[in-house]
C-alpha cells in the first residue's frame, strides 16, 4: 500500500521540525556548559591571583604583625594600588582588631559593610574574598590577611564571550 504525497509531505515536516529542535536544544545545552565551564574558569583564576596576592602582603607584614608595626602594616597594604583588581584589603591583629585597612577609592569599588574579621581562611567565591593566617618564622600565629577583589575581572570575561559568540553568529550570516 504506497502512502499518499500529502502524507509524506506531512511526515517529512514532522522529521524536519524535529531535527531543528533536537539541533536547537543541543546548540542551547552547548551554550550553556560553555558559559559554566568559563565561570568556573574565571572564578580558579580569581583564586589564585588572591592567594598569591595574600601570600605575598603575607611574607611583607609578617615582622610588622609580630611587632605591631602600624606604620610598616600600613605601608605594606598600601601596594595593593598596584593591583587594580583589589578593592579592599586589611590587616587583622590575633584578637581581630583591625591594624591596617586599604581600600580602592574608584567607583565601582564598593566596599564591605564591616571590618570584623571574617570567620573563615581561604577563598570565598560568593565575594571573591580570600583570608589566610599569616605566622612568623618560628610558626606562631601573628595576624590575618584579608584581600577582596571587585567583580569586574568575571563580568569582563563575561561580557567578551558574549561578544565574540554574537560577533561569530552575526559574521557567520553575512553571504
């Protein structure tokens, strides 16, 4: 029994409107893995530019935190200028006392509502936040660095993917 040519004309709608939508969906997964994988990516960066940069204030306030140097502290987080991703940093005595703050006067450089030293070492993706427990050479304790950094560097990665992805699509239309 041959099908009638209405029939197929149908049935060749249905296969190609379903192929469209199963290479849509795809196209639309593939994105979105891309995005989340280039946050990822973003956010391992961020922490090792900070845990660099924290052990390195680290190494430089070590005697002035063992010797509750303001002057030197003060000096030593004033560098943080120089790294135009940081927006704040602070130097915390053992009993969470603040002994030097630093923070960027720019817009866009907003700061934290308060300077109590926060409850956990390491990095904080959630605000781009990294602590660590600065010791002296014989291993005691001293103090703590806090360093932040703005969200800029993520929503410029951000905004340069998206770029690149609809100048690709829109270059890719032109005949």
């Amino acid at each position: 029994m041959r099908s009638s040519p209405a029939n197929s004309s149908s049935l060749q709608r249905r296969l190609t409107l379903a192929i469209a939508l199963t290479s849509t969906g795809a196209l639309v997964l593939a994105g979105v893995l891309f995005l989340v994988s280039g946050q990822r990516w973003t956010g391992q960066e961020i922490e090792r530019a900070l845990q660099t940069r924290a052990s390195l204030l680290a190494q430089s306030v070590e005697s002035a935190l063992d010797f509750d140097d303001e002057d030197r502290a003060q000096e030593a987080l004033l560098a943080l200028r120089f790294e135009p991703e940081i927006v704040e940093g602070r130097l915390y005595r053992l009993d969470g006392r603040v002994m030097a703050a630093y923070a960027r006067s720019s817009p866009g450089a907003e700061r934290t509502s308060t300077n109590a030293m926060p409850d956990k070492t390491g990095f904080n993706p959630a605000t781009l936040e990294y602590v660590l427990v600065v010791s002296n050479r014989t291993g005691h304790a001293v103090g703590t660095v806090y360093v932040r950094e703005g969200q800029d560097r993520q929503e410029r990665f951000l905004h340069r993917l998206l770029d690149r992805k609809s100048t690709r699509l829109n270059s890719s239309h032109i005949p």
